[in-house]
C-alpha cells in the first residue's frame, strides 16, 4: 500500500510514455523465449505449443481484461489499452477486478510451465545450461517483472488501488 507521501509525489499516467511500453512488451518476449527454449528439451513441438500459448494468452487478456480496465482505449504499461477497442467493446469497469483474474490464471501458467518443465528436464538429464536458463528464467518470472510492475508500471497507474496486481 501506498503512503500518502507517495501518493502526492507519484506521478499517474494518463497514457504511459512509449519506453515503458517497449520495456514491457520486451521483457514478456524475453520471459516468453527462454520458457520456449526450456520447454524445447522435450522437443520442438512443445517448445512451440508455449509459445503459441503465450501468444493466445495475450491475446485472450485484451478480450478478458482490457476492456474492463481504466486505460481502454488508451496506452497502458503493455500498450494492450490501445488495441483491445479494435477487438471488443468497452466493458463495465466495476468489473475489473473480477476480469483481473483471468490475467493472473494466464500468467500462472505462462511462469509455471517452464519452471515445472524445466525442473524435470533437470532430474531426468541435467546441463547446466538447462540450469542457467531455468535460473534466468525464474529471477526474471518471480523477481525482474515483480520489481518492474512495482518500480516502474503499476506506480504510474491511475487505476493502482483497485488493481490486485498493484
């Protein structure tokens, strides 16, 4: 929870500057990769499927969530605020925090797979590149976007408090 002092001295975004954007969206591809890379120890097709999942996933939020958040229509950390009006309409933003769940299910998944996966690539034939990439992955899953939607996304935004990620 924000202090007061905090609250008078952030800064809210009514539309987020591009750099967060770029930050965001290469962060998540990065996440995305090395779990794809991961996943890969099995075999292609399922280091794909990941991906492809990643992918559908994203997409699935600016149909679930985005619609229902403060930035519709407008440029949020991820920039998804900007397309989801091309795709559906404008929902009721009392409903945000019941949508948010669907983001936090998407996301559980998308952190979880390489880890659970990657971890049994690790008993069944350990590397230790497999171990330096299931190390990177997680710091970056569990520690990076953490800090990241703390330090940077989430102080910025105006819809923080009813946002049970913030």
């Amino acid at each position: 929870m924000k202090s007061q002092k905090d609250k008078q001295t952030t800064v809210y975004y009514e539309n987020y500057p591009l750099s967060i954007v770029i930050l965001e969206n290469l962060t998540a591809l990065t996440l995305y990769i090395l779990g794809t890379i991961i996943l890969s120890g099995f075999s292609m097709i399922i280091g794909a499927g990941y991906f492809i999942f990643c992918l559908i996933s994203v997409a699935i939020i600016w149909f679930l969530v985005c619609p229902f958040c403060y930035y519709y229509g407008k440029v949020c950390p991820c920039g998804y605020g900007k397309f989801a009006p091309f795709l559906v309409k404008e929902g009721d933003k009392k409903k945000f925090k019941k949508q948010f769940k669907y983001l936090v299910i998407f996301s559980s998944f998308s952190f979880g797979l390489p880890v659970i996966g990657g971890l049994f690539l690790l008993i069944k034939n350990y590397t230790l590149l497999l171990l330096i990439e299931l190390f990177i992955f997680t710091i970056m899953a569990f520690v990076v976007i953490p800090l990241q939607a703390k330090k940077i996304s989430c102080k910025h935004c105006k819809q923080g408090s009813e946002c049970p990620w913030g």
